[in-house]
C-alpha cells in the first residue's frame, strides 16, 4: 500500500471516495434507513438518497417516482386506485400502470414497506422498513457524528426535477433550506449535489457553493459517447458522474474521458459497480474495481461499498 499522495491518480491526489449507492443496497432493500445504516457501518465516504417529491412536498427516497417494484404498495387494496399511465417522455419513463409518488402524501408513502428491486439479493427483509424521507436521511447522518464524531458524507440526486417542477414541485427552494438547516452551505462540506438534468444544476450553481456533479448518459449504447460535452459541464458543475462503461474503450481499456475531465478541473464519479452483475471481462469484481481505481477515478458508486472499500484500501 501506498502513502505518497503523488501515487493516487485521482485528480486531488486523494484516495478516491466510495459512495453507497442507494445505501448497502447489495444486502438491503435499497434506500431505506437500514441500507443506508449499514454502508456508513461498512465504512463508505458517502450515502446516496435519490429524492423525489410527495403530492404534499416533501423530499423522500426512491429511485424513481413510480413505486410498483420497490414497495409494497399493491398489497394495499386502499391505492387500488392511485394506478394509471405515465404521460412523461423522456429516458426514465416507466410503461404501462403505476404508482407514482407525487399521487401519494407522506403520510400514505409512510404506510407503504420497503423491497429488495433485485432478484439475486436477499429479500428476508422485504416488509421491514418504512420509506425515509430526506430529513430522516440527514438526521441519521448527524446522529453518527454526534455518537462516533465520523462525517459521513451526502450524495443526494434529484430526480426528474424538471418534470416534478411541471406540477408545481420544484426541488430547488426546499432542497436548498433543507441542506442549510443541517449545516450544509459550501464546498468544504462533505456534500455533492447530482443530476442527470443540467439544467437544476445550472440553477444551483448561482445559488450555492455547494459540490455539483452532472450525471451522464450516452444518446447510444454502442457508442458510448457522453450525451453532454465536458467543456460545457465544467461551466457549472465540480464533476461528472458517467455510465461507468463510458471511460472504456471497446477493448475494455481507458479511453481518455478520465484524463480529459480532470484537465478540465472535473472529478470522476462512475456508476454502478454491482457484485452480483459483473462485466465479462472481469474475473472478479474486485478486478474490476481495481480496474477503474487504476485509470484515476475520483470515487465511484457501489452496491457493495464493503468490497470496494478493501480494494481501495490494498491498492492505498
């Protein structure tokens, strides 16, 4: 193991950050109190709640707005009714019938239970765990510092923020007084702010000193190539959070995007590395994060933080 800070190929020179997607999600049901417990006790830098917006605005937890595959919530007869279409366009939109959050107030999301998404994953605690909302996120984060003096650190993404602004929704103000309440106001706080739309993040950038990443997504699956050019990210964001099959070549091999972020002063944040999917060019998932943390990302999203963890830590 290393200790000379020039040895770390990231663009600080610090080891890279591992970031809990979704909490321990590989072992939880993700984004639940109890999967994000569980990754700050494996040890990851930071914990990711993906938000959205309740029918009576309030910030909580889930991947997406649609709640059919993560909750409980066809077992109960009293939202029979709640399901209908999505009249959205766009990359995440959902087909057919669903649930959607912003039909629901927190006080009918807080009747609804947590399941594990994944089929491969352990599903003895599906039924345990209410939905949290950010607030509760953020509480458990100060209450691991007051007990342990540990700064954990917040990764939060707003998702579909134009859309929930459409409807009279719109993240900005309350995510903002929201972060200022529990002490977040600048760079050097433990926090980046992700998005997949620029266009909040453009917003925040006026408003805020606050860690911004721009997330990434390429227009073709064959191509790879990032949906958004690097210089105009840099306008406005401290980093990119690319599809972590955008930083290869089609050998498997760097492909420079790494280089080109950190020349433009962007940190490289991939997703999502998942034990249970491994690429077939990988023998073992540990090769794979070994793979990536040797190409200078600066952190990376995982389901498994516990892994990802022992292999930064044997490489630094």
């Amino acid at each position: 193991m290393s200790n000379a800070a020039d040895a770390v190929p990231t663009l600080t020179g610090e080891k890279p950050v591992i970031i809990a997607h979704r909490g321990a999600s590989g072992y939880r049901p993700e984004h639940t109190l109890a999967s994000y417990k569980l990754a700050i006790e494996m040890g990851a830098d930071y914990i990711e709640p993906d938000l959205v917006m309740t029918k009576d605005g309030v910030m909580v937890a889930r991947h997406d707005r649609y709640l059919g595959t993560t909750t409980d919530v066809a077992d109960h007869p009293e939202f029979a009714d709640r399901r209908r279409e999505d009249s959205r366009t766009g990359r995440d939109r959902h087909e057919g019938l669903e649930w959607f959050v912003e039909d629901f107030t927190l006080a009918e999301i807080k009747t609804l239970r947590a399941r594990q998404v994944w089929d491969s994953r352990p599903k003895q605690f599906d039924g345990k765990f209410e939905i949290p909302t950010f607030e509760e996120i953020l509480e458990l984060v100060q209450q691991v510092k007051t007990a342990t003096g540990r700064t954990v650190g917040i990764y939060p993404e707003t998702k579909a923020p134009g859309y929930f602004k459409s409807i009279g929704l719109d993240f900005e103000a309350p995510l903002l007084a929201m972060l200022k309440k529990y002490g977040y106001d600048s760079a050097e706080d433990k926090i980046f702010i992700q998005s997949f739309e620029p266009e909040i993040l453009e917003s925040l950038n006026q408003k805020t000193g606050m860690k911004l990443i721009m997330l990434l997504w390429p227009d073709d699956m064959k191509v790879m190539v990032p949906n958004y050019d690097l210089d105009y990210v840099a306008a406005f964001a401290d980093g990119i959070g690319p599809l972590k099959f955008m930083l290869l070549n089609e050998q498997g091999q760097d492909n420079g995007l790494v280089k080109q972020a950190h020349a433009l002063g962007l940190e490289v944040h991939p997703y999502t590395f998942r034990n249970d999917q491994l690429p077939e060019q990988f023998a073992t998932p540990q090769a794979e994060y070994e793979h990536y943390f040797r190409m200078g990302v600066d952190g990376l999203f995982s389901d498994f933080s516990d892994t990802a963890l022992a292999v930064r830590d044997r490489l630094y």
